[in-house]
C-alpha cells in the first residue's frame, strides 16, 4: 500500500496527515507557540507508530510550502528533503493554500490536509531535488540585546 505524510505547518494550527492515495486515513493538528515549539519529528512518528507504518513504507511526502510562518515553514521543507535524502521518497511542495494569517478551526484544517493531498498527489511525479519554503517577506531578525553577556546571546 502506498501511504503519503502531509505536513501543513503554515498557520498557528498545525496539522500532520497520513493518506492512501486520494483518501486521508489518520490527522492530528496541533498549535504553533513561539514559546515552546512543537517537535514535528515526535508528532510524525506518532501519527505513523498510531497506524502501524513503518517511515521506509512511506512513497510520499507533501508539504504545504507556504506563506506562513518562518520557522514553522523552515522545519517542514527540512524534514522532507531529509525523507528525501535518507530513504529515497518523493517529496512535493504546493503553494499558497489558505490565509496564515487566519487561524482555521480544527474541521478546515482537516479539508486542507485532503487539498494539500488532491494538489501534491500529481506533483509527485516531478523529480524535485530540494524542497523550499515560499516566504511573503523576508524574516524578521532582530539584532540581540547589548546589556546581554556574550555568551547569552550566543545561545
């Protein structure tokens, strides 16, 4: 059986999914603090352990490539291209799903997951080396405080 991992990490709520084909099977959704950031790793391996698929039995991953958050968009492109590199499975991107300044209810979320699934199924086909993120603007870095002993600001 071939299954697909969805990544949507654009928006304040976050939402991972596992599909066969057309259909989504499993989802869970999770919110984006600045605070205290969700690992992804442990949340993928979760959704996979929950539904008995092992990562190498995985033909796809999909990630919504933004505009949203930097660092959120950050760690989703990461962990395809390392799917990519490390067992060989495709890796597609799809652009621009919604709004990330609208935060979905949890029943969207879930609708979005199927649309990043229905519009990154055919780009699958397409050899993609390195997935990117799509940024609206630059980020934001600030410079760090100077009242700060170095080896805070190192951290």
């Amino acid at each position: 059986m071939k299954y697909f991992l969805l990544i949507h990490t654009a928006g304040k709520k976050q939402a991972l999914g596992l599909a066969q084909e057309k259909k989504l099977i499993d989802w869970l959704s999770f919110r984006h603090s600045p605070l205290r950031p969700p690992d992804p790793l442990v949340k993928i391996e979760k959704l996979l352990k929950r539904n008995q698929v092992k990562p190498h039995q995985l033909a796809g991953v999909i990630v919504n490539r933004g505009p949203g958050s930097f660092t959120s968009l950050r760690h989703a492109a990461a962990i395809a291209n390392s799917f990519r590199l490390a067992l060989g499975t495709k890796i597609a991107g799809v652009t621009n799903l919604t709004d990330p300044a609208k935060t979905p209810a949890t029943a969207e979320l879930k609708k979005e997951l199927l649309t990043l699934c229905r519009l990154g199924l055919p780009r699958l086909k397409q050899k993609t080396r390195v997935l990117t993120p799509f940024y609206l603007r630059s980020p934001n870095i600030t410079r760090p405080r100077e009242n700060q002993p170095r080896t805070q600001r190192l951290k």
